[in-house]
C-alpha cells in the first residue's frame, strides 16, 4: 500500500514527552479518507493523554483531534466527500446498528465499532499510520497534529470551502462541545442564570452558546485573569477569580444558586463546589474529564433539592446537524470562532503551547500547517 511521508506529533507512551517525528500515512481503505491537515488545535485532553490521565487503549499515538484540511484521497464507497473538499474532522462514529441509534439517539450509541473508531482503529482492525515502521494509532481516530491522516469517512464533514479551517478547525471539538453542552445537554433557556467553572477552549464556547440561548447572568469562574477579560468578552455578565472562597463568591452574585451550573476542568472537587451552586431544581453539567477512577466528594443529601448532574460525553452532539448549527451561529454573530484563537503557531512549537495549556491567557493555540 502506497503512503506519504507527513510530520506528525508522537506520543510513545503517556507520561513522556511527546516527539516532534515522522508517519507514513497509508492510502484510504474502504470507507476512509486521506486529508492533508490545514489547521489543528490543541486541546485540553490531547494534554490529558500526554499525562495519562486518559485512557490510550493504543499506542504509540499521533496527538490531535480538532483539524480541518482538504481531502486529499478517497476509499472505495465513499460518497459523503470527494478529493478536493473542505472538511473539519470530528470525534463521533454512530454505529447506526445499536438499540439507540435506531431509536433515533445516534448521540448515545455506545458500540463496540464505536469504541474501536474512537481509539484509531479502522474498521478491519488496523490503522493506517506508521511510525518507525509500526502501526500509530490516531488520536480519537484524528490524529490532526499531523500534515496528514487517514480515518475513516464518517469522521469528516464536508464546510463551505468560503470558511475559514484555521477558525473552523476548533469546530471539531471544543466549540461543538460548549454549544452542545448548552444546547444539548443542559438546554439552556431564555432567562437562566448560569456558572462556568473553567474558561479555557471549551468553557468560552460554554458561556458563548449560553449567551445565544437567552441566559441572562452567566457568571465565569477562572484562575486567570486574563482568562476573565476574555469571557466577558464572550458574554459573561459577572466574573469570579478561583479561590478557596469561590462558592462564597458565587453565591454573593447568585443567592438561591443558578439555573445549571458547567464544570469545564474534569476536577473532582470542583464537580462538588458546582453542584452546592445549583439551585433547587437545577443541573450541573461535567463537561471536563475527570482522571480515570477518581471520586467526587458529594453530599449526597444535596440531591434531593431535585438537583440533576448531568454527564456530557462531547456535548452529545451529531456531527453535521451540530456543525450546521455553529456555521449558523457564527454566521450570524452569535457565536465568535476568531477570537477563541490566541495564537496561529508552526509545527515546530507545538510542544511549547502544550506545555502552556491551562495556563495561557487565551483560549486556544491553532497549528498552521
């Protein structure tokens, strides 16, 4: 099988430091498609996988999973994209087979071809990445901090080639994960009161859907200042710098607790300090990835204020429906992709902006290739 030769970001083995290398990136097999990456952002949880606080069921890994590029090839079968297309990569792979797919919740399926998609696999069980002639196995089955990658068709969707893939690129997973933990997951309605914890890459696009779902108070919550200028910018109305006195802060604003409540850092404890500033009859969405095995310290006897928690597995969206939503949005001004990019960076200086994630004063690092 021909390949071509791309330079890619390698994780061997979580806990080291990812390399700066080289993957042959094998022809599309049925059903799959070769993209020459244009943009990739780096996110959170590609940092969560370099700590190995998320599960890789494979590896070595090629890092990345918020890219949009241009097809470069096509499989046999394939018929949502041809070569030459604009597409943004995304994470999610319904089965179409299980109980809820058919039930029309193609957002809940759980299959075991979905868990295989998901960590790099192609349908016939292999991969189409080498490294050092042995297979790498693309993250979330993306791999976008690459020059190219091959995965499989039902993980691209097709954008006007008008719209811009450094913008578009964060669409794949942090934007699509705010809105649709806003609009999918908690739903958000005209009049609500809402708290962020975490104003990173997703938490600005958490308060940003808020804001276009007609919440009247959103208050942000950050160790950053600089974080808290930027989501006031995205429409927080009240801002909190993160201190031990956080919830105290929160209910000075908010006396009764708010309508729902997003955690957007995976902490446990702060999971708790949500749910304690949800009103009677609220929600409190996780949104952050807790570390595999971890436990939230809950009073339990706050959930008979009928108080829900909600988990929230990539803002339960489907792809082109959600995606839709966003050009929508973003289109209309009510949604901002442009400033949610702190820095447009090379290949080159990956590993600096990942070292810096959580701590920049900005909401995503896009590498240009």
């Amino acid at each position: 099988m021909a390949a071509v030769k791309a330079r890619a970001l390698v994780l061997e083995e979580p806990g080291t430091q990812p390399i700066l290398g080289e993957v042959d990136v094998l022809d599309p097999g049925p059903g799959e498609v070769r993209i020459k990456i244009v943009a990739s952002g780096i996110c959170g949880t590609d940092g969560h996988a370099v700590e190995g606080t998320h599960p890789l069921p494979f590896r070595p890994v090629v890092l990345g999973h918020e890219g949009a590029g241009i097809v470069e090839s096509v499989g046999e079968g394939v018929t949502n994209v041809a070569v030459g297309d604009h597409v943004v990569c995304v994470l999610t792979v319904p089965c179409q087979q299980c109980r809820e797919c058919r039930r029309g919740l193609a957002e809940h399926c759980n299959s075991p071809s979905r868990r295989q998609a998901m960590s790099g696999v192609m349908a016939d069980g292999e991969s189409r990445l080498l490294y050092g002639g042995v297979p790498a196995y693309p993250f979330f089955g993306v791999g976008s901090l690459a020059e190219y990658t091959t995965m499989r068709a039902a993980q691209v969707v097709r954008i006007d080639p008008s719209l811009p893939l450094d913008e578009f690129c964060l669409t794949g997973c942090g934007v699509i994960t705010g809105v649709g933990a806003v609009m999918n997951i908690a739903e958000v309605r005209p009049g609500d009161t809402v708290v962020v914890i975490g104003c990173g890459g997703v938490g600005m696009n958490v308060i940003q859907a808020s804001r276009a779902s007609g919440a009247t108070k959103i208050i942000a919550v950050d160790g950053v200042d600089e974080k808290l200028d930027l989501a006031r910018k995205f429409g927080a109305t009240d801002v909190v710098l993160a201190s031990d006195d956080m919830a105290g802060r929160v209910a000075d604003l908010e006396p009764d607790g708010a309508d729902v409540v997003f955690e957007v850092v995976g902490s446990p404890d702060l999971l708790a300090s949500a749910v304690a500033m949800t009103r009677v009859g609220g929600a409190t969405v996780m949104v952050g990835i807790p570390p595999m095995g971890s436990k939230v310290p809950l009073d339990a006897f706050t959930m008979t204020g009928n108080r829900r928690l909600l988990g929230c597995r990539g803002g339960a969206v489907i792809s082109a429906r959600d995606l839709d939503r966003i050009v929508a949005l973003n289109g209309s001004g009510l949604l901002d992709l442009g400033s949610l990019i702190g820095q447009r960076i090379e290949f080159d200086d990956i590993l600096g902006a990942l070292k810096a994630l959580g701590r920049s004063a900005f909401a995503r690092s896009v590498v240009v290739f």
